[in-house]
C-alpha cells in the first residue's frame, strides 16, 4: 500500500472559483497597467517628437503625402502646374492694385552724343528701357491741424463756416486710417499695444499704452453692428464650422482662462466669412447663442460642447477626419497598424484631390465621386476598427483612436451624401492660428469686455484677409460711414458687400 502514490481526487472545477476569479482580476490589472504603459509610451513619442525631431517626423499633411503619392506621375506635374499659375495670377493681382510710379532717367548733358561719330543730334528710341524695382517709403504719422474757413456778412448778422474733417467720435484727437492702422496691427500681425506704441512714438507722435487700448475698444464699440451683422449672417448658413481656443484673462494675482470660439462658412462662389465670439467659459452656452435655432450642417470635433445645437432639431453633427488621423498618428509609436487606418484615411481624401483635379467640387459629380469611391473606403475602414477594437487596451493609444472613431462614425460618414460637407475641421483650426500667434505676443487681454471687442475686431479683420480685401482700408472707410449707414442695410458694409461696391464704382 505504501508502494503506491495516492493520485488526489480532481475535484469539481467550481471548486477553484475563487482562485479563478483572483485570475481574472489579476488579468484585468495587468490588462490595465498595459494600457497606461502604451498611454505613457505614446505621450513620450510624442514630446521627444514634439521637442527634438525633424519637421518630416511630425504629422505630415494630408496634401503632402498625395504629392508624395503621385511623384513621377502625370497627375503630380498637373497639379504643380495649377499651382505655379494659381500662384502668378495672385502675384499679377497684387502688382496692379500695388501703388506704382514712373521715374525718368535721362542720358547726362556730357554723354548726349554719339560714341561712334560724335554727333549730337540724337532721337528717342521707342519708349526707352524699363525695369521694375521695390522699394520701401518709410510709413510716417503726422499732426493734421485743420483750419475752418468762417465768413461773416457785413451786415453783421449771418456767418458761415466750413464743415468740420469726418471724425470716428466728436472731438476726437485720431482719425480714421489712425484706428484703423491701430486694429490691423493687433488683429492682422499680432502686435501687442505696448510695442505700437514704441513704433509710432518713434515716427514723432507722443503715445501710450493706455491710449491705444482706448482707442482699440473705442473701434470695436463703433463696429459693433458690423460684427454682430457678420456672425448672424454665418449662423443663417447652411454650412458651418466650428473651433475653440483658450486665451488668458487678466485677474488678480493670476490670469483666468477664456476661450474664443470661431464660427466660419462659405458662400456659393467660395468666398468665406469668418466670426469670432469670446466667453469665460467652454460650456455649450456659447454655440447654442451664436447657432440656437438654426439648421443645417455643424462641422466640428467630438467636443461635446456642440451637443446643445446638434441634439434633435438643431443641426446635424459632421465630424472631423483630421481629428481621427491625428489620433492614429500618435498612435503610431506603440502601434504600428495604426498605419493602415491611415491610409484608409488618406484614400478618402485622395477621393477629394480627384473632385478638385476634374474642378466637381461642390457639384453633383462630387457626390457620385464620393458614393462610388468613398463609401467602399469608409466600410472597409469600419470593419478593420471592429475587428482591431478587441486586441488593444481601451486606453491604449490605438485603443483611444479606434473608439473615438466608432463613436463619431455616423457624423463622420455624413459627407458621402452630401457634397457640400467638407472632410475636416481644418478651415476653423486655420481661423484660430491668428488668436495663437496673438496669444502669443500679447499673452491675455485685461477683462471680459476686451475679450468680446477683441473678438469682434478679429473677425472682420479676418473676413477681410481671407477675401483679398486690405483691412486698413476697409476699416478707415467703415468707421466713418456705419454710425449714419441704414441700419436696414448694414450688410453692404461687410468686407465682401465692399469689396464689390469699391469695384463697381472704380469700373
């Protein structure tokens, strides 16, 4: 009996349940660590690419990798071609709207001879030779001291005077093109008010800080109606996108965070306008006072902020492409199959080089492009994200992409039908790169009210640029003409209702 081992009885398997389930949890941790592990992996990848690597290291863009594409190829020299003749006609209008003056050179007294017989009975030949040179005339301010004639009768009873210079506000010490340089310096180059100030004591005229900051909110104010008109005139579109940026608020002892919220569209002959709207706060109150109660397309990210004009009889939600490659991008590091989400992406897009390429942007023929190309992309797309979503840690850099876009999948496949909805949110980060270059140089503004002028000053400034319109002039005009312009019809002073007016009347 002793000569044998006693083989234990395998007992019944919910015997080991606890042990099974001590497994299970230990398996969930490690399943978890994972995930922060790949988490903190990404974020690392992402500094040191952020601080030390090449610009080629970083996201590249989407136009670039189809140039890289279509290198060697006859669509590549197509395209460079259109760009180099996009490029000379901008060049060719700026050289005819540039001021431009005729300098004569004439031959010296002791050379108006002939250098082969000596004689000096020398004729013009054609109309001479001609180069073209840029110069710079330095900018200058001067002191304007306006004299008003007064004629009295001899009778001693009636007197007349001549009308006093158009001014912004009675009394007031700076004119017009003053304001207006003063806005485009802030609003267009980013140039905090301290710093103009240095600039225009230099060209002789005494100048504080505290001035031009009157002078800036004193602008808004008389542009308020403009501003107003613009972003309502957006908020009727069909179309719009959407952004949001932070920007610092002056407080004691330390700043607060504001945030300035752009809302854009585009009209049918492809021209944009562009709004701004400051607020203390990033909640939905913002979106639903700008966009509450219309209808139509909202283009943005997955900030739930937007919910409140997205929700059932607001606007329907368009989602970001941009977004979702930027989040298999950083994924990259701790997942290199996050590589063939990317192209799935950059196919969609090639879709939308093809519409531009045979000029069907926006038409019918877009739509078909997009239904017979695009919608095989997007369903190959969607079941790779299925098939991938259970092999990596939900928080997991590849596992946070792949929910983000099974989560914005239906807002993110509204473009197929629809050839007006764009693929990206890109055009409204590009309206807010001015506010980052801004933040910048003038770090925060002073309060709630200098944020709200500031942004109301940013968009027509920015409407302005956008539509090849220069803001000084526009500005310098508009200060003066909107305080007795009809109310009725104050869009005729818009920048684009300008521009037009400005060339029927030089035609």
């Amino acid at each position: 009996m002793g000569c044998y081992a006693r083989v234990p009885r395998q007992l019944p398997l919910d015997h080991y349940c606890p042990w099974r389930e001590e497994a299970e949890e230990l398996k969930a941790e490690v399943g978890r660590i994972g995930g922060e592990l790949d988490t903190l992996k990404s974020q690392m990848a992402t500094l040191q690419r952020h601080v030390f690597g090449k610009k080629a290291e970083k996201l590249p863009t989407v136009a670039a990798e189809l140039r890289k594409e279509a290198a060697g190829e006859q669509a590549q020299a197509a395209r460079a071609e259109a760009a180099l003749k996009k490029r000379r006609e901008r060049a060719a209008r700026r050289v005819e709207g540039a001021p431009t003056r005729e300098i004569r050179h004439t031959v010296p007294a002791e050379e108006r001879h002939c250098p082969a017989c000596g004689s000096e009975e020398l004729k013009a030949l054609g109309k001479g030779r001609t180069s073209e040179v840029y110069e710079y005339i330095p900018a200058r301010f001067e002191r304007q001291v306006h004299v008003q004639e007064v004629l009295a009768c001899a009778c001693g009873q009636g007197v007349v005077t001549a009308p006093p210079p158009a001014k912004v506000v009675d009394k007031g010490g700076y004119g017009p093109d003053f304001l207006a340089h003063v806005v485009t310096s802030k609003c267009a180059d980013s140039m905090p008010l301290h710093r103009l100030a240095q600039r225009i004591e230099r060209g002789g005229v005494p100048m504080s800080r505290s001035t031009l900051t009157d002078l800036f909110h004193l602008s808004a104010s008389v542009l308020l109606p403009l501003s107003r008109h613009l972003l309502q005139c957006i908020a009727s579109s069909e179309v719009v996108w959407a952004d949001e940026t932070p920007l610092r608020v002056l407080d004691v002892k330390k700043t607060r965070l504001g945030y300035l919220w752009t809302f854009l569209t585009q009209n049918e002959k492809g021209e944009w306008l562009i709004g701004y709207r400051f607020s203390m706060g990033r909640g939905g109150k913002t979106p639903l006072d700008v966009l509450g109660g219309t209808t139509g397309a909202l283009v943005v990210d997955g900030y739930t902020g937007y919910n409140p004009v997205t929700l059932p009889d607001g606007r329907t939600r368009v989602g970001c492409w941009a977004h979702v490659r930027r989040r298999f991008f950083d994924a990259l590091a701790t997942a290199p199959e996050a590589r063939e989400a990317m192209n799935f992406i950059l196919a969609l897009y090639r879709v939308e080089a093809n519409a531009r390429d045979a000029d069907v942007v926006r038409a019918a023929a877009h739509r078909e492009l997009r239904q017979l190309h695009s919608t095989p992309v997007l369903a190959r797309l969607r079941a790779w994200l299925e098939e991938q979503a259970p092999r990596h840690p939900p928080k997991g850099p590849l596992g946070q992409a792949i929910s983000y876009a099974l989560k914005q999948w239906d807002a993110l496949s509204r473009f197929v039908s629809d050839e007006r909805l764009p693929l990206d949110n890109n055009r409204s980060e590009g309206a807010l790169r001015k506010a980052a270059l801004g933040r910048k140089n003038f770090l925060f503004v002073g309060h709630e009210a200098a944020g709200e002028n500031l942004a109301g000053l940013y968009a027509l400034v920015a409407t302005c640029e956008v539509n090849d319109v220069n803001p000084e002039a526009y500005l310098a005009d508009v200060l003066l003409r909107v305080q007795t312009h009809p109310q009725s019809r104050i869009g005729e002073l818009l920048p684009l209702e300008w521009k037009r007016l400005r060339a029927a009347d030089s035609s």
